[in-house]
C-alpha cells in the first residue's frame, strides 16, 4: 500500500520532479564550465598582477591643503589666491607641493611599518570620438608599484604618442598607428593595462559598464603635465622587497618612492588578499 501511494504521488508531479532534474544537471554543468574557464585565466591574471607589482594597498589622498598645512609661511600666497587643491598648488610652486608630499609621506611613515609607498596620479578628461561622449582617464607611468603592462605594440616616447586599453580600441575600431583627438592629436603606439585599474569603470554614473565610452591611457610625463583634466593623488603601498624597478629606470624630476620602515607601532599597511583604503 505504501509502495503504491508512493508511485502515484511521483506519477502525479512527474512535471516537478522533471523540472528539478534539469536544474541540478544545469547548476552542474554551469558549475563546471565556470571552474574550468577560471582555471584558465587565473594563471595569466596572476603571473600579470605579479610582474607589474600590484598594490597591496592604497591610502586615499586628501585633495586639498588642509587648514594645518596652509599655515606654512610658503603657501600664504597660493591660499590667498583663492585656490586649495593639490592640483592647483602643484600648477602654482612645484616645490612647496613636493614639500607637501614629503610631508605627508612622513605622516604615513608614522603608521606603516616595512612598506614601499609611490604616489600615484591620474588626470579625468572628456573627449569627443565619432561624435560621441567620451572619458578617459591618463595613468601616470610608476617606478616601482602598478606598472603598466604593454600587451602589444610599444610604450609612447614622444608626447604626441598614447596608449590606450584594448578593449576601447576595439569597440571603436581604433588600431595601432591610428590618430585620436584628445583635445591634441594623439597616434596610438601600444594597447596597455593597468594593475590598480583592472575595469576601467571611472565615470560618475557607476552603471555605465560600456568600455567604448571610456579608456584608461599611458602618454609621457610631459605629455601627462600637459594634459587638461582634473588630477588626483594617493599612495599606492606593497610590502618592501617587492619593488621591480627601480626609480632610475625613469627620468623624472624627482622619484615619489619611498622605503618605510618604523621600528615600532602597529601596522596598518600588511598584504592583503584585496584592497584596503586609508584616507591621510
């Protein structure tokens, strides 16, 4: 009776139980195809992340001189200016915005322990490609932390040159040797990625996913200085040891690297599995 109370019962949700076949045999397959296809490009990812030194961790810059910093003597003029941004102070007098960095550097020297902190700056421009809206945002090359990684053609060396993401250039059908107005004509030499900018995803509207509307970009340093765009600043920071290049492989005017070390304090700055971000 037992038996026959069962089989009529599947008999009668024989749609059910079918339906809930499919989903197992469709959650494994999916399951196994996605195992696989990880296991393909995580070795790549890794081998790519290792070689340009991705950060372990960022500290957020303040983008402003603080009320404490603009009581030094040689900031009075540019405060009485009217302007505050580090971008600004940077235009006015590059030496008291290195000063300012240096010190800075020095307040995150207090916390960290064993690290190697780089400054880190990006320009944020609009552009106009085939009459349509775009932005992009101008990385500026790294001695020792996040260096760019070419995947084909070469770095710009002149500062009518640029390299920008594969992706953009493919939704845009730009190809190497190509010329793009950025405000100035550009001639893409090279498709290059960042490390610390693995999805160029930088527009204000966070949904806006389409790589052809926006691009990441590696010019010269001159070209950078150039550039129009709103400029930005933090501190990008690995474990010390990891560094694998030195500041003398660039001409720079001077090398925002340095070697942090404290003898005692906590630490705030270890290697993590993700991102962490303080703000100074």
């Amino acid at each position: 009776m037992l038996y026959k109370n069962v089989w009529k019962t599947l008999a009668g949700k024989w749609m059910q139980l079918l339906a809930i076949a499919v989903i197992i045999v469709m959650s494994s397959l999916t399951y196994t195809m996605m195992f696989y296809g990880i296991s393909g490009i995580e070795v790549p990812t890794e081998e790519f992340l290792a070689s340009s030194n991705q950060e372990d961790f960022a500290v957020e810059m303040l983008n402003r001189v603080t009320e404490e910093e603009a009581s030094a003597p040689e900031l009075t003029a540019f405060i009485a200016s009217g302007k505050y941004t580090l971008a600004d102070l940077k235009q006015a007098d590059a030496k008291a915005f290195d000063d300012l960095m240096a010190a800075r550097l020095d307040a995150v020297e207090r916390e960290m322990v064993d690290v190697t902190l780089e400054l880190r700056s990006t320009k944020l421009f609009n552009y106009t490609f085939d009459d349509r809206e775009h932005r992009g945002l101008v990385v500026k090359d790294a001695d020792a932390i996040n260096l760019s990684y070419l995947e084909s053609g070469r770095r710009p060396s002149a500062d009518d040159e640029v390299a920008i993401n594969t992706k953009s250039a493919e939704k845009n059908g730009i190809e190497l040797g190509d010329t793009i107005d950025l405000g100035e004509p550009f001639t893409v030499t090279g498709f290059v990625l960042f490390p610390d900018y693995t999805l160029p995803l930088f527009d204000d509207n966070f949904f806006n996913l389409d790589p052809g509307t926006q691009t990441l970009l590696l010019m010269t340093d001159s070209a950078y200085e150039a550039m129009n765009g709103t400029e930005s600043f933090r501190l990008a920071g690995s474990p010390m040891g990891r560094s694998k290049r030195t500041s003398s492989s660039r001409s720079s005017s001077r090398s925002w690297r340095r070697r942090i070390s404290c003898a005692a304090g906590p630490s705030i700055a270890k290697s993590l599995p993700e991102k962490r971000w303080h703000s100074v």
